[in-house]
C-alpha cells in the first residue's frame, strides 16, 4: 500500500519536479549552486510572506463580517423564496425582550 501510495506521489508530481531537478544539476555545473539556493530561498520566503498577508486580510474580513449589527432586513413583496418570517427564525428573540 505505501509503494502504491508514493508511486501515485510520484506520477503526480514527477512533471512538476523535472525541471528544478535539472535546473539544479545546471546551477551544479556551473558551479553557482548557492546562486539556485538563493532562489529557492527567496520563493519561499516571498510565499510565506503572501500567505502571512492574505492570512491577515481574510482574519480582518472575517471578524467584520462576524460582528453583530444592529440593522434589519425590511422587504416588501411576495416571499418567493418561502424565507420563513424573521420571529421564526431568531434564536436570540427572548433573550433581546
């Protein structure tokens, strides 16, 4: 089962890791393998960084979407989608009166 697993592991992702692999062996034989280093470093630290932030943005947007807000949802018209009426659904009723 684990041969099974890391053969799929590796036909997967086998297309993705040629080219750093050779890209690698290059940078070897020119003998500028700290310069590939540096790269691979630099991508990951920019990765962590976009992570960090987007991270940050959704954490912002989630608590103000989170929020109690004290409007309230007024239409008029037929109910076509059947919502079923606001005393219905408010779980917090009681504890507001």
């Amino acid at each position: 089962m684990i041969v099974l697993t890391v053969l799929l592991v590796l036909l997967l992702l086998g297309g993705n890791l040629i080219r750093p692999y050779t890209d690698w062996f290059w940078f070897r034989q020119v003998q500028y393998s700290g310069v590939f280093l540096r790269i691979i470093i630099t991508k990951l630290w920019v990765g962590v960084a976009a992570a960090a932030f987007l991270f940050g943005l959704l954490w912002i947007n989630l608590r103000i979407a989170c929020r109690r807000t004290r409007t309230t949802l007024v239409y008029s018209g037929r109910n076509l989608l059947a919502i079923p009426e606001r005393h219905l659904m408010d779980v917090n009723r009681e504890s507001r009166t």
